[in-house]
C-alpha cells in the first residue's frame, strides 16, 4: 500500500522497527505481538476513510488478522490522508468507537525557546535506571489501571529500536530525578519524536521545550536529517508549544478506537 501522510510513514517504520507491518494492498496490519494492549500499535489501516458498508467488512479484517478477546481487547482503524478526513464513520460510532484526530507538525530546524531551562541536566537514557526513570514519568500521565504496564511495553520495544542504533531517548534531569522525557528517531533523511512528557509539578518552567530543542539539535547534527516530524493530539496545550519553537502544522490525521467490545456472531 503506497502512502502519502509524512506522518503515518513514520509512523509505520518505527511500528516496523518495534513490532510488525504486513502489506495487505488495500490496507496495512500493524502488530506488536509484545505489547497486545497498544492500541497504537495493534491497528489496520486503509488506503481512505471509512465507507458507509466498511463497518461488517474492517471489524472483520480485524478481528481475523489482529485478535480477538482475550488476546485484544479493543478494535482500532487508522487511514491515509492528509486532511484529516473522516468518512462516513456513523456505524462505528454507534458500535462504541471514538474517533481520534490528531495533527502533524514539522520544521527544517527549532527555535531556541522563548525560556530555556538551564537548571536541568540533558542526557542520552542508556541504563536500566533511566529507562524505568522514562517509565515511571510517562506512567504518571494516567492512573488507569494497566497503563504503567502498557508504557513499560512500548518502552521496551522503542529501547530496542535505540539500541539498535535507530534513535536517543532523552531524559531532563533535576539532581538525579528525571521530570520529563522524550524520544527522537532516524526515519530516512527525518527526525521522528516520540512520547514528549514532563512529569506533573514541573510544568510551565520551559523544559520540555529545552529538552526538545537539544534533542532536535543533536539528531540534526548526529544524522544530518533535514526534517524534525512530531504528532500530537489534536486538541492538547502542547500545540502552542510545539508552534512558538517553530513547528508548522502540516498534516490533520483522524482513526477510530473501540475501548471494549464483545465479538460479534457472524
């Protein structure tokens, strides 16, 4: 399957890198068989947005080429473009799905932020200590049940892609406490970032913009790439963030996730 989103393609390298991608022409199958409950990453998507007769034939084309329950417990459908279209998703709604939008940003170089932080310590995570330090500031994100479990997954597959010489992973260091984080990627000629979180308390002091500056800085000057790509939610504080160091939205992306569902008698 040919694809035009900058950011769905890097998207699918590092689900490559960390799992599996499988070409099935008119739609990709996206796994991480050691992560099952990574929604993120355990997906089908399309050439196109959603039709109004897909709903029988997309759930189906999950349920026989990603899992079931117990081995997955949810649903999720992802699709090119670069609009953020929609389709016609009435079906998938009534069924339980949300859908999800998110935007793409990217820019040649960053601008120093407006108030650098220059009391933390920026370095490369590369033991043990700093990936579960990684862990435990993501996890603080969310108090849900399992989703330390979920974070430590998908950390242990992007240390894996790091170690393979693919990327850095960043910790912002007070003393010895990591209060936020983030990964960059070598996608081609592209940076790629991943999971940008400052631990709570130690918002507004501009360090996740200090951290993602140097981290910019030094996959710019490490791999000559010619591009910084980042995704976020659609609706999260971060944009105006992102923007003042000179990120330009360039993509809208849109899916659809079903949180729960009970398999379906066909």
């Amino acid at each position: 399957m040919r694809v035009r989103s900058l950011g769905l393609h890097t998207d699918l390298v590092l689900h490559a890198w960390r799992g599996r991608v499988r070409d099935r022409e008119d739609h990709l199958v996206v796994t991480h068989p050691d992560v099952p409950e990574f929604r993120g990453g355990n997906l089908l998507v399309f050439e196109r947005p959603p039709e109004a007769a897909d709903f029988e034939r997309w759930c189906e084309l999950f349920d026989r080429s990603v899992g079931v329950p117990p081995a997955i417990g949810f649903r999720a459908f992802g699709w090119d473009g670069l609009d953020g279209e929609v389709g016609d998703t009435a079906a998938f709604i009534a069924a339980g799905f949300e859908l999800e939008r998110t935007v793409v940003l990217a820019a040649p170089r960053l601008l120093p932020p407006e108030r650098p932080n220059r009391d933390v310590r920026l370095a490369a995570v590369t033991d043990d200590a700093g990936w579960e330090a990684a862990v435990d500031v993501q996890a603080s994100e969310s108090a849900r049940p399992g989703y330390r479990s979920l974070v430590a997954g998908v950390m242990r597959a992007n240390r894996r892609v790091a170690e393979a010489g693919h990327g850095v992973w960043w910790g912002a260091f007070v003393g010895d406490v990591m209060v936020a984080t983030m990964g960059v990627f070598r996608v081609g000629d592209l940076a790629r970032t991943q999971a940008i979180v400052t631990r709570a308390g130690w918002r507004g002091r501009g360090i996740a913009s200090t951290l993602l500056h140097h981290a910019a800085e030094s996959a710019r000057a490490a791999w000559g790439t010619g591009l910084l790509v980042l995704e976020a939610e659609a609706d999260v504080p971060a944009l105006n963030l992102y923007q003042r160091v000179g990120l330009a939205l360039i993509e809208w992306r849109a899916g659809l996730g079903q949180r729960a569902w009970t398999p379906r008698r066909l």
